[in-house]
DNA sequence: CTGCAAATGTTATAATGTTTCAAATTTTGC
DNA sequence: GCAAAATTTGAAACATTATAACATTTGCAG
C-alpha cells in the first residue's frame, strides 16, 4: 500500500507526498490512533523533503505556516508518528524521515549520501537474519535496530558538489 | 592484541583498562599520532566506564581531577580518539565507548542492554557482508556503517533491574 | 451536560555540540 | 641550537537539540 519512494531518481513527488498522507490515515484508523491536524501537518512536512528534517526545521516550517508552535509541540508530533511507524529517526543525524514502508512490518536500514543529503530507506531481510543471529548468539534479545549507512548514491559518485 | 572485554561478566577491570591504553600508546606510535596526556586521560576516563560516558560526563570527571576543561577539550580528544581508532561514538546514546577491537579493521556493531546500560562491541562480518551487499544492490557505495542493537543483555533476561 | 482522558499551549531549562580566536607547545628545516 | 611552521590546548561565547513542568483546551463516553 505505501507509497514507494523511487531511489535517487526524480518523480512526481506531491504525489509521493499525498499517498503517504492517505497511508498514514488509513493506519492511524486501523490504530485507533488520531492523527490530528498538527501531526499531519508535521508527517507532511517530513515528507515534502527529500532530505531528513531536524525537528527544529520543522519547528521553522511550522512557524512559516502561522502556526505559533514551541518545540514540544514538534516533539510530541514526531514521537507520536514515530510510535505508529510513520517516520523514522536517523540517529546519526538527529533528524526524521518518512518512512517508505509505513503498515509493513520491518527494520529500517538508510542509506545516507554525505554529498546530496538524500536519504534511501531499505528492508533487507539477510541483513536482519544476520543481526538476529549475531545478537543470539550472545545470548543478546535484540529489541530495535539502528542501521545507517554513510557513503555516496549513485548520483554522487558521477556528478559530485550537486543539490 | 587488543584487551579483551568478557561480556556481561565480572573482570579485573583495571588490568582491562591499563591493556588499552597500553595498546593505545602502541597504536599511536605506530600512525604517528600524538597520545597526548589530554587525550590519553581521556580514553582512561571512558576505558573506566563500562557504560558509555557522554562527553559531558567526560568533561565533570576532568573537573573532579582538578582539571579546568571546557567542553572543546573533550570534544577534541574525543575527535582524535575515534579518528585513530580508539574509541567508538554510539549515535543512539549520544555516548563514547572504549574500542574493544582497537588496531584491528572492523565495522562495529553494538549490543546495548537498555536495562543496564552495558554496552558489547561485536564484530559480524556476516552482518558487515549483507550489509555491504545490500548497499552495492542500490549502486551505493558505503563509507561509515552505524549499527546498534538495543535490546536485554542475557543476565537482565533473568535478573531484572540490577546494576 | 459532565467529567475524564488525551492532546496542545507555554515557559523555562537542560543537554549536547560548535565557532572563534588567542596562547602555548611540539615539530621541522636550517 | 634556533626560528618558522604546524599542531595542540585554553577560553569565552554561542548554536543546536531535547525535555520538564504545569496550564489549558479538545474530544469523547456515559
């Protein structure tokens, strides 16, 4: 159902945009959980980049909007739609992202360009399989997995310094 | 060479701490690089620590000693000390960690126990394999890979709420 | 309508990390 | 050795990220 984010690749991203929202309603419902009018605005704005956003950009957009808002506010929305897997948080970027598997059952692993900026979401089930196995095999319950990946997109390599 | 940390159980601790840093001067000498009394303070200071230490904690634990530090100080040392090698950052705790497998190359992963706080550095060359599979399949070229795992240790499956 | 729980507003503050420039120290070329 | 260059450290200010605490509003069940 989600709507696929296509890799480093142009698309028509309002589109991309809006899916995502009509996603996250359909889940939040099936949650019983209210996606109200500032956590949608916050899920959209995350979305609107390609680029993970700082919870003080979207602070920054929230204001731009109108809307007086302080930074629990921003907080609470990203966790809120962190809880229902609706975005994700890069750790190593202190920075949020939407997610592109929203309503599936996975874990994240990013690819981050240290060039660009841009950010790729992937499930792969080998790498879980192995961390699983790594962690049991000391005797480790794994609970949730952090996996990010600097390097360069594809792009980057070719054509470095653009957007 | 490297000072072996035995997970999750009791250890001459100090003999595991004078190890590394006796295996830091090592290293140091062998990349040229200068262990300077700041630094190598330092990498005690966290070696000590079987938790990670914030550089804040760093930084109060540099006061006690009498030494007058801002917060560049710890920074900087701490810029060094993974620069070479020494010390990890983990990305989801905001912390530093002591390098269990100094010298050696190795892609890190981390098993951090969320209930008390140890952390056990692993080195999966499975997981490493999948992963840099998974990153080439996207035409991505890996530089930095963040992985941890947070989750229950095997003694606080069984004995909850200690240490 | 009323009362409870969830969500939001508001203010202040804590925690983490960086910039900048000056001073001291170490290295290097001579 | 000695002066110039480079590295390291000191110090003050500041920037960014995140949370605490409490008041207020909103949505909803009875």
């Amino acid at each position: 159902m989600s709507a696929r984010a296509i890799p480093y690749r142009p698309h028509n991203h309002d589109a991309c945009v809006s899916q995502a929202l009509t996603d996250a309603r359909t889940i939040c419902q099936r949650q019983n959980a209210r996606l109200t009018p500032i956590r949608e605005r916050v899920l959209e704005l995350i979305w609107q980049s390609h680029k993970p956003l700082g919870a003080y950009d979207v602070l920054a957009k929230l204001s731009s909007d109108g809307h007086n808002a302080a930074p629990p506010t921003v907080y609470r929305a990203l966790d809120f739609l962190q809880q229902h897997g609706l975005v994700h948080r890069i750790a190593s970027l202190n920075a949020f992202i939407g997610c592109t598997h929203a309503g599936e059952s996975h874990t994240g692993m990013f690819l981050i360009c240290r060039a660009c900026g841009n950010v790729l979401e992937l499930t792969a089930p080998e790498v879980s399989t192995e961390v699983r196995k790594a962690a049991s095999g000391e005797g480790f319950r794994a609970e949730t997995t952090t996996l990010e990946i600097a390097g360069l997109c594809p792009r980057c390599q070719s054509e470095p310094g653009h957007d």
